[in-house]
C-alpha cells in the first residue's frame, strides 16, 4: 500500500439515531475533516471474510474523533466503538486500502466504491 498519510486518526461511532436506525459511522481524518461513511453493520464483521455495505455521508467535523454524547437536531446520540491511527491510500479514489490499528479494526482492509451509484461501498478484509 501506498500510505497517502501515515497516521490518520480513525474512530468508529456507535450511532443510536431515532428515525434512520441504529447504525456505525466510520470517520477517518483528513486535512480539513472526517471522510464519513454509514456502516450498516458491526464494523468487525468484515474480520470473517465477508463485506460490508457501507454508504459515503457529508464529511464531519474533527471533533467527533473524541467526542460522544447527543447529535444536534435531535438525530440521537453517539458513542466510541473503535478508535486508533490508520494509514491509507488516497481517500478520494475509489478503493481504498486502509491499515487499521485501532482497539477492534486492526489489519489490512480495503473499502471499494460500486461503479454505479457513488454513495455504495463494501468495506471487507484485503
């Protein structure tokens, strides 16, 4: 893997959101934010070999890489499920090789786009 930048902040939020559904939200630092995708399910399923649907959202701001509690507009509350450094390709293609060292994430992944509609990935093991 070619590291676009060598130690990224990553965390991934337990989102317990009132309308959307219970779901994670992956959010990987960036210069200027948080590169953010929905994960619709435990990010660590993808450790058995299997991927994930993932569905790319607006950047967040940075401070979610610490924060927890209530998310303005009465969209429900978050809390910490992983966090750590990781090193990946450049964000803005569409695979992503990604090298998680966090607490429940660790190892090699790849998060890839679908060539149809932009807003779907799979995230799973590399």
């Amino acid at each position: 893997m070619t590291d676009d930048r060598s130690s990224r902040r990553f965390v991934v939020l337990f989102h317990a959101h009132p309308t959307e559904g219970d779901h994670y939200d992956l959010l990987i630092e960036t210069d200027a934010a948080l590169a953010s995708w929905r994960v619709l399910d435990r990010p660590e399923s993808a450790t058995t070999n299997r991927s994930i649907a993932c569905i790319q959202i607006p950047d967040h701001r940075r401070e979610y890489l610490d924060y927890e509690g209530p998310v303005s507009g009465d969209r429900g509350d978050v809390k910490q499920h992983d966090a750590g450094h990781c090193a990946t390709s450049p964000l803005d293609a569409p695979r992503i090789a990604i090298r998680f060292a966090g607490k429940v994430l660790k190892g090699d992944f790849v998060l890839e786009r679908d060539e149809e509609q932009t807003n779907q990935w799979r995230l799973r093991l590399a």
